[in-house]
C-alpha cells in the first residue's frame, strides 16, 4: 500500500493529480468551498476557545490541491482580528501535488515538509487532516487455528493474489486483535497509530489541537476495507499498482485510545453532517444562494447536500478532535463525550 501510494517515481500520488471531476475521486473542499470555510472558523473559534499562545500554526496533513487551506485562509481572515491568518505548514509528499498547492496559496506564509518529524517543536498547532489517515498503509491479519497470521501479497499467474503468511504474525502487531473466527481479517495501522501518538504527544506539550476528517468503520479492526478507485468507482485492489487509489476505513476508536494514553482529550467522532450543521452549513449555503446563478445555485445545494446526506458522507465520514486536556467540547462536538 505504501509503495502503491507513495513510491517516488511510481505511486501514485506522487506521480499524478488524482482529485475531482476528471480525476478518480473527490473530497469533500473539491465538492464544495463551504467544507474549508467552516473548518477554518472552527480553527480560529477553538484557538480562541483555548487562548491559543501567539504564533501558533496551522498545519495540514495531506492537503490535496491546496483547496481545503485556501478556502480556510479565506475564512479566517475575514472573520479574525485586521484579516491576519497564521503561517501554514504543510505536509506533503507529492511533487505534483505540491506544485498545485503552490499555485494555489500563492502570497501565503507557507512552509512544506515531508513528515511530521521536521515541523518546528515548541509551537503551537490548530491541525487539520482531511482524507489523510485512510491514505496511510494498514497491514491486513487473518485469524487462523494458530493464531494471527499477516496477509502477504503473491504474485500467480501473472497477478498479485492475497495469500497468508507461513509464519506467525509479530506478536507487538496483533496483541491488541480480539478473538476472531477463523478466516476472520483484521486490520492493523501501525503507521496511522504512529502519527497520531506524535500528534497528540505535540498537542500534549505545547497546546493546540487536531481535527480529523475521514471515512470510518464501526466492525474494525476485523474488517477488510481496502479498496480501490479509479475513475470514480471501485476497481480490482490488485489491478493497477500505482494506478489507482488504494485506502482503507480509519479506526476511529484507536486513534482515540491512543491520543487518550497520551494525555490528550478527545471529542468525538461525531457523523460529517451533523459537524458540518453544527457549524453553520446550511445558514452559509443560504447565503451563498443570495447572490448565486442558476447554475451556481444548483452548484450549491448539490454540494450541500452530498456532504450532510446521511446517504452521502454525512454519515460515513466521521469527524474527531484531539486537543490539549482539559478542554471543553469545541464547536460541532457539544454533547459529545469527552
Ligand atoms: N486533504 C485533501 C487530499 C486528500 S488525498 C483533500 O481533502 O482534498 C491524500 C493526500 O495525502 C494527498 O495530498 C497525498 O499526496 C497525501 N499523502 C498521502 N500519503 C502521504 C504520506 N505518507 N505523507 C504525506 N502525505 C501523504
């Protein structure tokens, strides 16, 4: 998955622009401008909810085309103090990407980063993380009478096939893994937990938050989620390496047991549409119908209603914070448990 995804010559997103219309799938900021607006007022809202120190950061992991960040600086300046927006660190592996997001936050204070090990230590960050963790490599377990064996890829006839490992699996991977049926796959994101530990470990010392945005799946980690996309719909897994987009679900519970071990406070998961409602979407979809064309009227409530729709990604994909300790629900998760 990692290879498929991220190889420097073949993966594929370091080799092409995979977003929108014309590309293999879109997300939410490429639906509708409405996403990043109402995160970036969710930035600000939960920097000044916990008096976040001056020269705190946002940062993006994953960002895409620079959509989701353009959308949010705008937003931001028009509702913070004398239109000042925070300098933007952002991390990202795809040359092909970054040069779209270059383009496109041209003017802003920008700074790019491979990973999240060279961002600045000692400061501050609002983070933002939309479709960025299914991105990230799993590892697949299939239960069997000796234990948990990995799920190893082969190569027969010509094609790559799943096939299961002779030997047992690295204890440290599966002892987390309920007892399953034989048969039974489980999936283990080593890398994901990885980043959300650093995460929430640099929210823990130097405040700030993270809000993470991506598609969930309640029967984890014993489920097989990965799939394929091209061209908007759902491909072969072992088809085109490289060619096609390969994610899986996120384990929302564990990347809250994780930040929660860490000294983090969670809020959340709550559904995307309930989120996005919470925060004003349909006021702001009003609005912007005010002054829209037709066409751009038509525009807006399609977008609206694919990214609320319990049908659609309302539901489906799930939005969570971590922030420092100690803190109160933040907009669009009232309610919730912390
Ligand atoms: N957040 C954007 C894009 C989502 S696609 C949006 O909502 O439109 C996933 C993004 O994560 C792309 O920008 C991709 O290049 C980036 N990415 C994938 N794997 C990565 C990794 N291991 N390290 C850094 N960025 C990665």
């Amino acid at each position: 998955m990692a290879a498929c995804l991220t190889d420097p010559e073949h993966g594929y997103y370091t080799s092409r622009d995979p977003l929108g219309a014309a590309g293999d799938f879109t997300t939410a900021p490429e639906i509708s401008q409405m996403f990043g607006e109402l995160v970036g007022l969710w930035c600000l809202a939960l920097a000044w909810q916990i008096e976040l120190a001056r020269g705190w950061r946002l940062l993006e992991l994953g960002p895409g085309r620079g959509t989701l960040m353009a959308d949010t600086l705008r937003a931001m300046a028009q509702t913070g103090p004398d239109g000042q927006v925070p300098p933007v660190d952002l991390v990202e592996t795809s040359p092909v990407l970054r040069d779209l997001q270059r383009d496109r936050l041209a003017g802003r204070d920008v700074t790019w980063h491979d990973g999240v090990e060279t961002l600045p230590r000692d400061i501050p960050y609002v983070a933002i993380a939309n479709e960025f963790f299914d991105a990230l490599p799993i590892r697949q377990f299939v239960a069997s009478p000796a234990g948990w064996r990995e799920r190893l890829i082969a190569r027969q006839d010509g094609r790559f096939v799943p096939m299961v490992a002779e030997t047992a699996a690295d204890d440290a991977l599966v002892k987390a893994l309920p007892d399953a049926p034989n048969g039974r796959i489980a999936e283990v994101a080593q890398v994901r937990q990885d980043m959300m530990t650093q995460l929430a470990r640099h929210i823990v010392r130097n405040g700030g938050a993270a809000l993470i945005i991506d598609f969930g799946d309640p029967r984890l980690p014993l489920a097989d989620t990965l799939q394929a996309v091209r061209g908007h719909e759902q491909t072969d897994r072992f088809d085109a390496p490289g060619g096609a987009d390969l994610a899986t679900a996120v384990d929302f519970a564990d990347l809250a047991g994780i930040a929660t071990a860490n000294g983090a406070g969670v809020h959340g998961p709550v559904g995307q549409g309930p989120f996005l409602r919470a925060l004003g979407i349909d006021h702001r979809a009003r609005m912007l119908l005010e002054s829209a064309s037709a066409e751009q009227a038509d525009a807006i409530a399609r977008g609206h209603e694919r990214l609320v729709s319990l049908t659609a990604m309302g539901d489906d994909f799930r939005v969570m914070a971590v922030t420092q300790s100690g803190v109160a629900p933040p907009p669009g998760f009232e309610g919730t448990i912390v």
